[in-house]
C-alpha cells in the first residue's frame, strides 16, 4: 500500500509538538477480513459521521449493508451490518428531519436475482427501526440517491429495468414513502424519462413548494447531440404529479453521463464526465435558477504529459464560492485513485488538483466541506485481489483546504 499518512509529514518533530495537529488530517479504514465500500456518509449534530456501504466480511462472501459510526476526527465508535442470505448494500443515507434517526437507501436482491429498492431506518445508536423493500417481481430495481420530500417522508431516486417486457430499456424510479417507508398512494412512479431505451437517475432535491428537480443521464438528441447519445438529463416533477415543463439536456455529439448535482450560487452545477475514446473526461455544466444554460466545461487536463480518466461522483460548492469535484482517477499501472479537482466560480479555471490512495482499485463516495475549510470525503481504498476478487476497505478521509493529506 503507498498511502500517504500524516506522519510522513511531520518528520521528527517530537509527539507534544505533534499534537495540535494530529487530527488534521487522516486518512481512517474501516472493515473486517472481507471487502467493504464506502458510497456516502453524513455529518451528524454531535460532528461525528456516518458512512454507509456494504460489506462481504461476515456473510460467506454475499454482502450486507455497513455502517460506520465516528467521532469527529474519524475514530470509530460503532458499526452495524445488516442483511441476508442474498447481497444488499447501502447507497445513500440522510438524518430524519426530527434528527431521531437514519435513512438509508440502496438494495436488496432476490432468489431470482434480480433486486428491489430497500429502505432502511435506524436510530441514532444503529439500532433498526424499520425496513422495507420496494419493487415488482419481474423488474430489477434499486434505489440510488434518498432526500427528505416536500410534504413528510421522503424520495427516493431509483432506476429499474423491466425484464419481463422491455429488458433492453431501462427508466429512472421516482418513490415517495411516508414516514413509515411505506409508498404513498400513487407516488410509485417507475417509468421515468424522455425515451424507452436508456435513462438513469442520480440525484434529486427539493425544487420549490410544488416540484422536485431530478438530475441524470437519458439517451436522448440535446443540443447539438445526435439521438442515440447519453446526454445530462434534468427535469422538474410534480409532487403530486408528472413531469412539469421541458426536461433539459445538455451534451455533445459525445457521451455525457450525469453523477451528481448541486445547488449554487445563481443556479445549479451539473457534473458527470463525457466519453471521449477510451478515456472519461469530467463535465460540468452551471444552469440559473430557471434551469437555462449558463456555461459547460470540459475537464481535459494531463498528467505526466498523459491524459488520463476521470469520473466525478460527487460535487459540492466550497466556501470560497468555487466548486469541488470528488474524481475516480484512472493512474495507470496502478489503477483507480480517489480524485479532488477544484475549479473556480466560473468554472474556467482548475486552481489545483490532487490525488491519493494504494496500489490498487480505489472508489469514490461523496465529499463535504468543514467550516475551517477542510474536505472530508467517503470511499474505498484497494487492498488488491483474493480470489480473483478486489478487496477493498471502507474509508473516511480528512484533506487540507488544497486537497492535501498536510496540515496547514
């Protein structure tokens, strides 16, 4: 493993000189003999976090839904699994708007192999609550992104193949469930998007008192984009109803896929990354608060004088007005690596960028901004293969205001 820790850096300074700055940044794993994920994690009211995943230590190889629970300087306090014989893991995780308990949102498979949306709700000490699966037992569904709804209870953003009737299309799922995960009456919404080949939701939020804006990828002509390409894909839909207005795409004559979205300042920034050969390129593009287009960019930079892939997973504003995006950062030979990129306000400048991890296949969950600047960010770090299988452990990791395992 060539993970940078912060005790490189300090060199040989003495432990009472160290201490102020011992916890500045880490670099925290978490997991058993197996291998686990980290897809996305919360700040919690005591300032200790909360990452979600899944793991393959406890199960014979089949995974279980993980999670972590750490103070705020990553040390852990608790962990919970939850599962079956049959795979499930956690995708998404957000605090109850009394601030009494989790929600959890991610999958759950069947006999037959295909999976249902699983909803999971524990209390502030892991302890479960409720759980409940949703789906049809011809269609493969799974849940990929959970937010607080405009009345009580909450979204879910799925996606579904329909494997009876249609298996070469696949829709986005839109769910809403009441306090009680149970899904209210006819907000069961699982045929999603502009054409019935190729759509897909990441995320979604509240868009005003009446809609909610959804964000993701459909196979649809936009902009100068032929029909047949992926293209971002956002729309504003009803809470008690359809889609309402144009949906919006925004792409090339590429392929553009859409990962994640977020609120800012004058609008909203769309990332993802385009398909360009062999390499994945991140692309942002920034609308106003009506949804029109404002400006792209395409992300082409080099390392070592080589291009190489990236794949943002999530994307935040910092507090400098700029933007930040958390990158798969393909580094050949030795595989994955966990990305950050910082641009701008406007996006037409990269004012630094940076990459850590292993040897091995490292992934990327979500990433948050502290108050003092720092960045905390959920993944996975590759510990190689068993098996012909990549081991994994799950990670939180603290980075400097420059992305940086260095205190300032």
């Amino acid at each position: 493993m060539l993970i940078l820790t912060t005790g490189f850096w300090f060199g040989c300074d003495d432990a009472e000189s160290l201490e102020p700055y011992r916890n500045q940044v880490f670099i925290k794993l978490f997991g058993g003999t197996g291998s686990e994920e980290g897809n996305d994690f919360l700040q919690m009211n005591d300032d200790g976090f909360i990452i979600v995943g899944s793991t393959t230590s406890y199960d014979e190889g089949d995974k279980d839904v993980f999670i972590v629970k750490t103070d705020s300087v990553g040390n852990k306090q608790w962990t919970r699994r939850y599962g079956d014989q049959f795979d499930n893991l956690a995708r998404s995780v957000i605090l109850s708007s009394d601030n009494n308990s989790i929600i959890i949102c991610g999958e759950t498979q069947r006999e037959n192999d295909r999976r249902d949306i699983l909803l999971i709700e524990l209390d502030l000490n892991g302890n479960l609550i409720n759980q409940q699966n949703h789906g049809r037992a011809e269609w493969d569904e799974f849940g990929v992104d959970i937010i607080e709804a405009i009345s009580d209870g909450y979204l879910i953003v799925g996606n579904n193949v329909d494997l009876g009737n249609n298996p070469d299309s696949a829709y986005i799922y839109l769910l809403e469930v009441d306090e009680n995960l149970q899904a209210k009456p006819n907000r069961d919404r699982p045929l999603v998007g502009d054409r019935a080949f190729f759509n897909e939701g990441a995320s979604a939020m509240i868009y005003n008192d009446l809609n909610y804006l959804c964000f993701g990828t459909s196979q649809k002509g936009g902009g100068s984009a032929p029909d047949g390409n992926e293209n971002f894909y956002l729309f504003r839909i009803l809470e008690q109803g359809n889609e309402t207005g144009s949906p919006q795409f925004f792409g090339s004559n590429l392929r553009e896929y859409g990962t994640s979205f977020t609120k800012v300042s004058g609008g909203y920034l769309l990332a993802g990354y385009q398909i360009n050969g062999n390499r994945n390129i991140p692309y942002v593009v920034k609308v106003d608060g009506n949804l029109n287009f404002v400006w792209e960019r395409v992300l082409d930079v080099t390392y070592n004088n080589a291009s190489i892939s990236r794949e943002p997973t999530s994307v935040i504003q910092t507090n400098d007005g700029g933007f930040l995006l958390l990158m798969k950062s393909l580094v050949q030979p030795y595989g994955s690596e966990i990305g950050l990129m910082k641009l701008n306000f406007t996006g037409d400048q990269i004012e630094w960028e940076t990459s850590f991890g292993s040897q091995n296949n490292d992934l990327t969950g979500s990433v948050i901004q502290l108050s003092d600047d720092y960045f905390i960010l959920c993944g996975s770090l590759g510990f190689g293969e068993e098996n012909n299988t990549e081991i994994n452990k799950m990670g939180l990791i603290k980075a400097n205001p420059t992305g940086e395992l260095v205190p300032l």
